[in-house]
C-alpha cells in the first residue's frame, strides 16, 4: 500500500463521528429493543437506501411507513397485518402504489416485496423484534450466518444493505469491539460509490479494486498503531464525506 497521510485518516474517522451524531445519535436503542415497530422502522431506514437518490427513498420510506401505521390503525398491533394475508397486503400496495397519478409512493415492485419479505420474516420470530433477533444473533458469535439469513429471506437486501444495516446497528449499540477483525471486514464494511472514492483519494483504494481489498486495506490501516481509529467511523466518515462534499466544504469555509 502506498504511504497514506495518517491526519488525512484521522479526518475521515472524524466525519463517521459526525455521521453517528446526525443519523444514529437521537435514535433510542432501549425503544429498538422494546418496540418491534421501532425495530422494523430502523431496519427500514437503511433498507430503502438502494443506491438511488437519497431524497427518493426517504420517500419511499416515510410512505411505507404510513401506509403501515394506517393498517395497523396507528395501534403497532403485528396482529392487524398479518390478518390481511401476505399476498393481499402485497396487492394493497400495489394497488395503492399504481393509484398516484404514474408517480409511485413506495417504489418499485421490489421496494413493496422486501416490505413484505421482510414482515413474513419477523412473523418467524418470538416477539417479531428484527434488532432483537439481529443483537442475538451478534451476541451468539453468529455474525456470519445473521448476514446471510438477512440476504436470503429478503428480496432487495444485497451485502451492501445487509453491512449497512449492521455496521449501524453495532454502531448504535457500541458493540464493535466484540466482533473479530475478520468478521468486520466481511459483514461490517459496505463499499458504495462514496466510499470508493474517498478511499481512492486518500489512497487505499485504485480504481477497478474489488470491495474485499479495499476492506482488507482500510482495516489494516486504520489499526495501525500510528493512526489507531476506528475502521467503522472511518467507513462512515468515507460515505459522509463523498455524499456531503460540498457542505462540509461550506462548513469549513464557514468556520474559517
């Protein structure tokens, strides 16, 4: 790997600090764990993000969860879901989704199907709690197989969604330091647009690089005892820094 500046290191650990206190800092992990409804929002938060413009699926995302709310009668009754049957849940979508003059409401066909992969999921649990199953899971030293039941139930939840959702969550619940190297660099770390490019310019990366090595460097890196930040922070200071270029530039500019 060639020489790495380890202050510019250090400035991108600082932003995934800044991407905590915007996206994960007013979030209640006791709620997440107490409230399956809350459980579902928060994996839903990450789920929508599908590589499209942020703006879009929040839209889709804050519909969605209207939607549910109004069949569950603002009650958080899984119950009052599962009466309708998948399939007919399913055509309910739909239906509404078509009824928007040609502009959908909830996204694509396959938005509205990992909405319903994802309830037949939690139908299979306990308390229908996917944090709490997820944190369980974590707990056990079953990582790995956590990350791909995710994959294989769940249209639309790819590695990349399947590490965002979980780099989060670990994040949230402070958990990092519980799960091996390699497990981080296999389950812990998506590699987007963004963060490829920060990491080609601060110079892990090179272009055409396979997400395996960049994982493997920006670890590497990141634990060297003459930088030692956290390789989360740093993948989501990576991500905030290539998606808020130009507010953090704003932000200097403004600070200066």
């Amino acid at each position: 790997m060639p020489q790495v500046d380890s202050e510019l290191v250090r400035s991108v650990a600082y932003y995934g600090e800044v991407y905590e206190e915007r996206f994960l800092r007013d979030i209640d992990g006791e709620a997440l764990r107490r409230d399956w409804y809350e459980a579902l929002t928060f994996f839903f938060s990450k789920a929508f993000f599908q590589g499209r413009q942020d703006e879009i699926s929040s839209r889709f995302f804050r519909n969605t969860v209207k939607f549910l709310d109004g069949l569950m009668r603002q009650q958080r009754d899984f119950q009052l879901l599962k009466k309708y049957g998948w399939e007919r849940l399913e055509k309910l979508f739909n239906d509404e989704n078509k009824d928007r003059n040609k502009k959908r409401k909830f996204g694509k066909d396959r938005d509205i199907r990992m909405v319903i992969d994802t309830l037949k999921f939690i139908d299979q649990l306990d308390d229908k709690n996917i944090v709490n199953y997820s944190l369980n899971k974590i707990d056990r030293g079953e990582l790995d197989e956590l990350w791909n039941c995710l994959r294989q139930n769940i249209i639309q939840v790819g590695p990349k969604i399947a590490s965002f959702y979980l780099r989060d969550l670990v994040s949230l619940f402070g958990l990092e330091s519980k799960i091996s190297i390699d497990e981080q660099i296999m389950y812990l770390f998506p590699i987007d647009t963004w963060v490829r490019k920060i990491c080609i310019k601060v110079g892990i990366a090179s272009s055409g690089m396979k997400d395996r090595e960049i994982r493997d460097r920006m670890i590497t890196l990141c634990r060297n005892k003459s930088i030692d930040v956290s390789p989360l922070k740093f993948n989501m200071g990576a991500w905030y820094l290539g998606k808020h270029a130009l507010d953090v530039l704003l932000d200097e500019y403004l600070r200066r």
